[in-house]
C-alpha cells in the first residue's frame, strides 16, 4: 500500500520516499501516449541508471531533457549516485559548448554532441537492485534565463525543494488529490521543476511525460481524467475561445501576472480561474493570487515574510531558500496596509556594471523601442575579446521596415545607434546587432535568452 494512503493526513512525500519500497509497484508515476510508467519499472529505470554513474569518474552532470519521466530518472540517479546534477534553462547545442567548463558530462534524451561524454537515458530496466543510501544534503545546480544575457547558477538544495512541496500540499494539497499534471512550461526551469515535477511525484499525483504545446492536446489529454494544468501566461493567453471547453480541477500560472482579461478567458475556456505563483528560481514559490476581485493581491505563503529595508529594496524571509533563509528581490512591490499582502509592480530594472558604470538594460531597450524604426527590442551583454559589451536584437516596425530597404544594413543599424546618441552615453549603445520578425519566448513566456544569444555566436 502507497505510504500515503497509510496516513491520509500526510499529503507530500520528501525526494527519498520516492522510490521507498513501501510503497505499491503498481502505483501510476507517468505516461507518455498510451504508455503508462509505475513505481516498480521507475525504481529499475532509477537502479539502472545509478550503476551506470557509479563506474564513470565523472561528477556533474548536465540534464537535458524533453522528456519528464527520463529526466526524473536522471535527476534521482545522479543525486543516488553522488553526483552533482546540472540543469541548463535550454537545450541547445551551440549555448552548451560555450557553457562546458560548468559540466563533465551529460544526460540526454536528445541529439546533443556538446564535445563531452553524453549518455542516453531510456526507460527499460528490467533488474530490482537496492538502491544507495540517500545522499546527505543533496543539492543540484539551475541556471537562470540569464535576463542581462549571462544566466546565473544557482544553487539548491533538495531539503528546500521538499519544504516547497510541503507548503504546496498544505495549500492547495487535498483539492488535487486523484488528480493528473499535465504542463506547458519545461522541468528545465524553477517553476516547472517544482510544479510539473516535484508536485506530482510528491503529491503522488501521475504525470504526463510530454509537454502540452498546444490547446487542442490540453482537450484530448482532458478526456477521462480530472487535470491539473501547469501553464504559463504566454500559453494562458493564446486560448481559442471557439474550441472546446477543456476542464480542469486547478491551472497554475508563473512567469509573470496575467491581466485580469486572461484570467476570465482561461476561466471560460479551462473552467477555474488560474492559480498565479509568485517566486524566483533563488527563493521557489513565495506568493499566490486568484483574480476574483477588481484588484487582487497576491498573498504570501503562510511561512514567507517580506518587508522593505532601509534603502527600499524588498527583503523576503523564507524556509525555501538554502543557507541563509533570506535574500533580496529584484522585483518592485508594494505593501498593502495589512504588511502581508502585496501589489506587484513589476521587475527592477536590470542593472549591470560596465567599465565602472551601473547600466539598465531595461532603459536601453525602452529608448530602442521608442524609436520609430522599432517595434520591440532585447539587449543582452557579450563577452567579444576579453571585453563585455552591449548587443541588441530588433523586431522592426512597418516604418523600419520601408527604411531598411532603402539602406544597407549596416547603414541602418548605423541610424539606429546615432539615434540613441543623444538618451544614452557611449558605453550603454549597442555594438553589434540583429534584426528578427519576433523576440522569441521560452515555453514560460519568458524571452529566450539562450536562442538570443546564439544570434551572436
């Protein structure tokens, strides 16, 4: 019998209990398709793995995966195995050579040849071997989008990812019981590492081992199971309204607010109003809110404290984030009379130090995007014989667009960069540029900064 069921007032299991031998070998971990995985061939798969680790010298390993259930197998076994995982927020070749000093060796359901030892993980262990004792205090790396260009490791540790599941259960916990998790958002990323993996396998929830990408697999997935849907404003907002009502129990939102217009189109076409998280990759999941009122507030977890200090920055109190329980946001808020709940108005600008001088990269794409030429922009930093500079990539407006056919494209970009001559000093102008039909998102709506980058390689 499933631990859980042996205490109904428990709702989340830590990582170790995962796989724990107490638990049924039939329960229902995941499914791909028509295929369905349970707890006996994911213990094996998980077994498997962790003998190959154990003969290879090898101690980071990246984790590249599209695959959920490969890449939870992966992630368990290289935290049996005394490895240290490496979670990149994208999958893409060109970015994972440049990034090899941050890793040994890889794991992989792709094609990827980053010039280090790559092994393939597939499913099919077929031996029960006893698993190793749990590592004290695993921890694992992930990098974040990188939003000045160059994405930061951050370090986290297994013991927070459980408190965040914790608090999740002890939230939203016995509203989802029965149910299954299906995502749009990647397991590459905080928010869908925690909600489209540590929430089912700790909820003892199964999950669908492929990505949702569009609104017509979300309807298809829907018939005979009672979902939970883990999603993303830039998905939430691309609803067709003349398809099918695809019901769920609960929809998840993080990467960013949705209008309040969003919500009610989500609740029309999903039939709930989504559940928003509030977090960062540092601190997991801080806050939440429902838009069912004109204004509504999001409202901290019961554990997290926030305030602001001396010189206005928000300071949040957590037992999600490792070491140190404390940390500050970069985002601007604003404190309801209560000193609980919480107004978000949006990121701090991104500031980054260059020959000694602090630079916005948000102003320098608000004076691009002023610009008649322009329609939209993203500036990122590059590092070009030893020295960082600015680069932009440009969407052109149908003005810049007649323009630029008038001119080279180094004339053009040249007009563009004496334009902002006289906003911005000489080390905030971009040195190098692109021009692309649309600034491309990641699968949480965040813009990608890994394919931005790539632009410049």
């Amino acid at each position: 019998m499933d631990s859980q069921e042996k205490d109904p007032a428990r709702l989340s299991l830590p990582m170790n209990r995962w796989l724990s031998t107490q638990r049924d070998d039939s329960v229902p971990i995941a499914w791909r398709g028509d295929q369905i995985f349970c707890l006996g061939q994911f213990r094996r798969d998980v077994a498997a793995l962790i003998a190959v680790l154990t003969s290879r010298e090898e101690r980071r390993w990246a984790l590249c995966f599209d695959d959920s259930y490969r890449f939870a197998v992966a992630l368990l076994a290289s935290l049996y195995a005394g490895r240290l995982p490496v979670i990149f927020g994208h999958q893409r070749e060109a970015i994972l050579k440049e990034q090899r000093a941050d890793y040994d060796a890889l794991l992989t359901d792709l094609p990827l040849d980053p010039g280090v030892p790559v092994l393939p993980v597939r499913e099919g262990g077929c031996e029960d071997i006893a698993l190793p004792a749990w590592p004290e205090d695993p921890r694992f790396i992930l990098y974040t989008s990188g939003s000045t260009g160059q994405p930061q490791a951050v370090c986290k540790s297994v013991a927070c990812m459980d408190r965040e599941s914790e608090l999740l259960a002890a939230a939203f916990g016995e509203a989802l019981r029965g149910c299954c998790v299906v995502a749009s958002v990647s397991h590459q990323h905080m928010y869908g590492l925690s909600f489209r993996l540590f929430l089912p396998l700790a909820f003892g929830l199964p999950f669908d081992a492929q990505l949702t990408q569009y609104q017509e697999q979300l309807i298809a997935r829907h018939q005979g199971r009672r979902l939970v849907f883990v999603s993303s404003p830039a998905w939430l907002k691309r609803l067709d309204n003349r398809l099918t009502l695809a019901e769920c129990v609960e929809v998840f939102s993080a990467g960013g607010p949705l209008s309040e217009v969003e919500a009610r189109l989500a609740r029309q076409m999903l039939g709930v109003l989504p559940l928003e998280i509030y977090g960062t990759t540092e601190t997991g999941s801080l806050a939440w809110r429902r838009q069912n009122r004109d204004i509504a507030l999001w409202q901290p977890f019961a554990c997290v404290r926030l305030r602001l200090d001396a010189d206005n920055q928000v300071e949040v109190e957590s037992p999600l984030i490792p070491d140190t329980g404390k940390t500050l946001l970069s985002d601007i808020i604003e404190l309801a009379p209560d000193g609980r709940q919480f107004q978000l108005n949006g990121r701090a600008d991104r500031i980054i130090k260059l020959e000694e001088k602090r630079l916005s990269l948000t102003e320098v794409e608000r004076r691009l995007v002023a610009l008649p030429e322009v329609a939209d922009a993203a500036v990122l930093t590059q590092q070009q014989r030893g020295r960082t500079l600015l680069v932009a990539v440009v969407v052109l407006s149908p003005y810049g667009e007649a323009r630029r056919q008038t001119l080279s494209e180094g004339a053009f970009t040249r007009e563009l960069h004496q334009a902002l001559r006289g906003w911005l000093e000489p080390v905030a102008l971009p040195r190098s540029w692109r021009i692309i039909d649309a600034i491309p998102l990641n699968p949480q709506g965040k813009r990608a900064y890994a394919e931005l980058q790539e632009l410049f390689l």
